[in-house]
C-alpha cells in the first residue's frame, strides 16, 4: 500500500466524493461510505482502506475551519496537509452554488412559530480546542476570509435575523409577555443597516434588549465581522446591547450571547481603514 503523499489528482477525486456524501447526508438521503469508499479506491494510489477513512475526517477538520457543514460520522482529524485545504478551496471554486445552498435552512417561513435555539455558553479559554487544532482552524479562516464570506451572504445573514427575530418572540410568549412579543421589531429591516443592531426585543421584566446578530454555518469558533458604528453602539447601551452569535445554522441552528464589552470574550483586528487627504 502507497504510503506517500496524496497527490493534486488524489486529493481531488476524494474530496469531489466527499462533497457527494454530504449533500446525501444534509438532504437526510441514505447513501453507503462502504460503496463510496469501494468505488474511490481504484482510482487512487494504491492507498488502504484505512488511509482514505482517515482523509474524509481530515476533509471535516478543513471544513470545520472553513465555517463550513462536515459529515458528523467523519469526526475532524487535524494534522493535514495544506494540499487538502487547496483542494477543498478547488471544488467550492468550481462549485459557487454549495456555499449559498441551505443558508436559509434554519429560518422560519414567514415567522411561524420555531423551536427555540438551543443557547449555550460562548467560545472562553476554558473550553478551547488544543492549540494545534486551533491554530490550523484559525490559519484556513485567515487565509480564506470565513468572516467576510459570511458577511458577504446577504441571504444567509437575512435568514439568521428572521430565525433570531422569531426566537425572540416565542421566547416572550413562553415567558407569558405576549405584550412584549407584539413590539419586538426587525430593525436592520423595516429601518435598514447602519443602527448598530439587527432587533429590537425584550427581556421578560420589559427592559431592552438590543440584538446584532451574526450568522455562520459553521462552528462556534468561526470567526465574524463587527463594523465601527456595531462596536460604538455596543459600547454606549453596555447594557442593553447584545451581540446574537448563530451558528451551524443550515442543519440545527445554535447560538450564544455576547455582552459588551466585546473585547472581554474576542480579539479585535483592523481590517479596513478610513482615508483622507491630507
């Protein structure tokens, strides 16, 4: 059995199989790892059964790092190579429609009435991943601009303020404040961009609650854009802003809160400046 590198070709025909086997797996359609693997390996370097079972889960560790779905029964593996990242990087090239393909998976149609998101405690030191892991999940977000991308998909961005918006309103109701569920409005929507937050809701003793919401497909650790006037305003209503995160949203959306100040819980970064003559 060939114990050499993977090389361009190889990497692409398993990843093309991969990709295959998630869309059956997001779709809830059977499909067999067994035949996929059986018809894959005849087309690779003499590689063992083994070797490519351990290359689908690192796909899922590049996936993860990409903000992106991965196949739950190829749990992550870390220590890939860069070559695997290109590959993957290679297909969404050639596949624009995947990135945008269930962005609104996890909204409510027309604001019926959802499932609550299961809300849980937010990204600290004490619950990091290894530092190795970490470090190759930070490396692909950087090199590929994960937060831009997701702040670039107006449909998906859209998708998580309405699956959020609907949260918020059955949270009131299940609170018996069906009067506060009434006022809860859509800001980003009915009075667009640029307030400083995407909702405006309530807890349930009446006092505001100020919502900017932030919506990835991926892991909880994948990274997100703020602008200038978001982090102004967090910072002058401390205490009733609220940075919303929503994650894995295409398939079980979950998320967590983030209170002001926001450089207490992440690292903030510069990534565009303001010019001016002089």
């Amino acid at each position: 059995m060939s114990n050499g590198p993977w090389t361009d070709e190889e990497n692409d025909l398993i990843v093309a199989d991969y990709f295959a086997m998630l869309a059956d797996d997001i779709s809830a359609r059977r499909y067999s790892k067994a035949e996929h693997r059986r018809a894959l390996l005849p087309l690779l370097n003499d590689r063992s059964e083994g070797s490519v079972e351990f290359k689908h889960q690192n796909i899922s560790a590049v996936l993860k790092g990409l903000g992106e779905d991965w196949i739950p029964g190829y749990k992550p593996a870390f220590n890939f190579q860069m070559t695997l990242v290109d590959a993957v990087a290679r297909w969404l090239a050639l596949n624009p429609a995947w990135l945008g393909r269930h962005s609104g998976a996890g909204a409510p149609t027309g604001l019926r009435e959802a499932r609550p998101i299961w809300i849980g405690p937010p990204p600290t030191l004490s619950n990091q991943p290894t530092p190795q892991e970490l470090e190759q999940m930070l490396h692909i977000a950087r090199k590929f601009d994960v937060a831009g991308r997701d702040e670039r998909n107006r449909a998906l961005g859209r998708a998580g303020e309405e699956r959020v918006l609907a949260h918020e309103r059955a949270a009131l109701r299940t609170a018996g404040r069906d009067d506060l569920a009434r006022k809860v409005r859509w800001v980003s929507e009915e009075d667009g961009d640029g307030v400083g937050y995407d909702i405006a809701s309530f807890a349930p003793d009446g006092l505001p609650r100020l919502i900017e919401v932030k919506t990835t497909n991926g892991w909880e650790r994948t990274p997100f854009h703020i602008t200038h006037n978001e982090l102004a305003v967090a910072e002058e209503r401390r205490s009733e802003w609220r940075l919303f995160r929503l994650r894995n949203f295409s398939r079980e959306p979950k998320g967590f809160e983030l209170h002001p100040p926001l450089d207490a819980h992440v690292s903030l970064t510069a990534t565009t400046f303001q010019a001016s003559f002089h």
